[in-house]
C-alpha cells in the first residue's frame, strides 16, 4: 500500500476516512517526527484545522524543493503562513467540503505524479550508466582503429575490459587452429615468448573448460572447483580466488579465451560483469553494437545538454500524461510559450559563447520562478515551454507576468562584468479553455507567443484576449 501521512487532520479525520483509503490501497498514517528519508514513497496530507506551526514547518522542510514527496492540501486558504507556504507546494488543494471522491482522485494524481517523477529518475540514472558504457565502447573503438599492432591493441583492449569490470589482473589466449590448443597470447605485466610457450589443451582448467562448452564460465571461489588448474587459470605473482572465463567466438569460429582474474575488492564476478565483457568480445559485433548504443542513448536522454531543462522528448510524453489527467479529473493545464528578445543581437555583438551563457542564466531564472510541479523545457534555441498542471488562463498570466519582469530586472553575466539587460515575450493558451488536444495547445501558445513578438515584445498574451 502507498504510504499516507495526515498532518493536522485529527482523529474524525481518520474515523471518517482511514477505512475508505485502506480499501483503495492506500494506509494513513499520523505523521510522526522521523528522518525525512523514511518517507520515500509516500503522499503527504496536510489538513488545516488542527495543524501546528512545527507541524507546518515539518510539512514545508519535507515537500519543499529537491523532496518527491507530493502533498495534498485540505483547505488550502487558512490563515496560519505555514499552511499558505504549504498550499503553494501542494500537488492538489481540496475545499473544506470535499467529497471523498476527490479525495481519491487527488490520491490517484498524487500516485501517478510519483511513479513518472520515479520513471524520470529511473532514466537519468540508466542514462548515466549507458553513458559510462558509450565511452568505453568508444575508446575500444579508437583503438581498434588505430595503427598500433596488433597484441598492443589487444593489451590496451584488455586493460580497459579490466578496468570496466573491477578485476585485477587479465589473460588472453588464442585457439591454435591446428593443435586445437590455447596459445597464451599476452597476459597483464607479462608479454611476447614469455607467455607463448604456455599452451592449454581443451577442457583443461577454467579456460580450457569454457572453450569446451563454448560458454562462459564464473568461478567466484576457485578453491571449491576442481576444474581449476593452477598451472593454467593464474597470473604471475599473483593469488588467483575467483576467475571469469569467456570464450571469444565470431561466426561460430572459436578464436580464444578472454579470463579475468580476482574481482577487485574481494568480490565475485557477476551476470552484469559478464555482460559487457560479452559486448566486446566479438570485433564485428561491436561495430554493430556501436550503432545501436548511438540510438539507445538517444532515447534515454532527457535533458538539453546546455541548460540542463528537460528537452522536446521530455516535453512531447510529459505533456501527454499531463492531459490525460486534466482530462480525467476536469482540471486545466496551461502552457507557456517563452521567446528571447533580440537574442541574435545579444550572440552577433558578444559571440556565441557568451550567448550560450545567457540561455544557462535564463533557464536558472525560469527554474527560480516557478512551481515544483511546473515543467520547464527548452524547445529549441532561445525558445522555452513552461507547462503549468492544474492552473487556468488567469493564474497563468500572472506565472509568465512574474517571469517576464524577472527576466527585465536580471543583470545577465554581472559576475563577468557584462550586466547584459534582456526582455522577453510570452504566448499562453490553456486546456480545456482554448484547446482539446496537445498539438493545439502547442500550436496556439506558440502563436500567441509570436504575436506578441511581431508587436510589443517584452509582454504576455493570452489566446483569445484583447
């Protein structure tokens, strides 16, 4: 069950609807002073009749910026400051007279807010992975294009598999295609005739066993396998505890043995270990890999490289599921459509380089001047796109008037001694006012946008106003 902790709700609050949450899956809790990681996974219900002022700075500390937790405010317009400071964080604001089911599909936002925010971090980290992964595949690739010869490159190959592995210390033996035996051809610290006049018959040691079976072998304590050869599967000067053997095979041609020896740390080498030595064992298939991974990665980012905002595929699938929830619980969604004045000026008589500092210090400004659950996204130069969930076309005049007068008041690059003065302009439409679909809503907060930069400039527009 998901996780509900009560704030100043009372105890009728929970006589009323403790029962009702349980049976659509979710458990309320009194909230209790704990370490704020605790609370992973979990909504915060905040009501203001009974609400203390350590209670609304708990609250506060616990959904502000940089927390996930998404809070559900029941009657949002008290009095107290901490409950006002609490219901400008909320995810949903309930009246005093709210029914249960809007009680419940405020859950349900909340839960579904949760899972995306989840499934965004889910990718960052997955990116950040694969982009570890890219780099590695791309020196391999440099490598192997290089004018070295040929057991250099295989030195600096298997370095670098170690290296991504965690292991410490690494063979490498080729098949004798007449003998039908494994040739050491280079080993870590150990190179050229010192290593050749080693020869491994198959089935014979850990190597010798995976070239037998054509399937990679992990030993995580050599000590309890009798397969283990300690003439064979060993580097010099080392103790050898736990060994990975891979055999190299393109085309169902068994050329060799990849073995790393002895996880770093004391550990055991693993499926994911196994994995990506898999990636690079055959030459062919890594330059099929290669392409690939370009794609992959390229569904995985989400964020502009420069201003580090989410970008146009962020944008495109948030804005969908932001819809698909107005629609279900009848709620608007604006969007804003923000455009630099005169920007070519600004990169034509101070360069580039300065231009793209600009558009990092807007995108802070942008990102100080709005709500958590806001959505900012650079949609392409010096243009931005602001989605504001559950907020009307009034509400969002004012978010983009507030914005515009940051923008005219900031000194961009004061600290580089350029205090650079810009304005910008502001188009808004809003659904279910002025658009039913994703691709009109954009369409019509784009043009509104550009109707104000054909005319005033530095000024908001809203669809259908005067």
């Amino acid at each position: 069950m998901i996780k509900v902790l009560a704030l100043g709700t009372g105890k009728d609050f929970a006589v009323g609807y403790g029962e009702f949450m349980r049976r659509h899956g979710y458990e309320l809790d009194p909230f209790k002073s704990r370490k704020s990681s605790e609370y992973a996974h979990t909504i915060l219900l905040v009501g203001g009749e009974r609400l203390t002022d350590r209670e609304a700075d708990a609250a506060v500390l616990l959904s502000g910026p940089g927390r996930q937790m998404p809070v559900i405010v029941i009657d949002g317009g008290g009095k107290s400051a901490g409950l006002k400071k609490i219901a400008s964080l909320a995810r949903y604001n309930l009246p005093g007279s709210f029914r249960k089911m809007d009680l419940l599909a405020a859950l349900k936002g909340c839960r579904e807010d949760m899972e995306l925010r989840e499934g965004a971090s889910a990718l960052k980290k997955e990116l950040s992975h694969k982009t570890d992964e890219l780099n590695y595949f791309l020196d391999i690739t440099r490598t192997l294009a290089s004018s070295l010869e040929f057991p250099v490159v295989l030195a600096k190959i298997m370095e670098r598999t170690r290296s991504m592995v965690g292991a410490e210390s690494w063979c490498l033996m080729l098949m004798n295609q007449e003998n039908r035996e494994l040739v050491f051809e280079s080993a870590m610290g150990v190179t050229g005739k010192k290593t050749r006049r080693f020869r491994i018959k198959v089935g014979q040691g850990i190597a010798g066993w995976a070239v037998e079976d054509r399937a990679p072998k992990l030993v995580p304590d050599v000590s309890k396998e009798k397969r283990f050869d300690r003439k064979v599967d060993r580097t010099p000067g080392r103790t050898t505890r736990s060994v990975m053997a891979v055999p190299i095979i393109i085309e169902n041609r068994l050329l060799g043995v990849m073995e790393l020896i002895n996880k770093s740390g004391g550990g055991a080498f693993d499926k994911e270990d196994l994995r990506l030595v898999n990636l690079i064992i055959d030459q062919t298939a890594l330059a099929i890999e290669r392409s690939d991974m370009y794609q992959r990665m390229a569904d995985l980012v989400i964020t502009d490289d420069l201003t580090k905002l989410f970008n146009l595929r962020y944008l495109d699938r948030t804005l969908e599921v932001e819809l698909e929830r107005a629609l279900r619980y009848n709620l608007p969604i604006s969007l804003i459509f923000m455009d630099v004045d005169y920007f070519k000026k600004v990169n034509d008589q101070f360069g580039h380089l300065v231009g793209s500092k600009l558009l990092v210090e807007v995108s802070r400004l942008l990102l100080r001047g709005l709500r958590k659950v806001d959505i900012v996204a650079r949609y392409g130069g010096d243009e931005f796109v602001v989605v504001l969930p559950q907020t009307d076309a009034a509400a969002a005049k004012m978010i983009a008037e507030r914005l515009r007068r940051n923008i005219e008041k900031h000194s961009f690059l004061a600290s580089e001694n350029l205090g650079i003065r810009l304005t910008a302009s502001f188009g808004i439409a809003c659904y279910p006012e002025h658009a039913k679909s994703k691709e009109e809503l954009m369409r019509l907060a784009d043009e509104a946008m550009y109707r104000v930069k054909y005319c005033t400039r530095n000024s908001v527009y809203v669809v259908g106003s005067e």
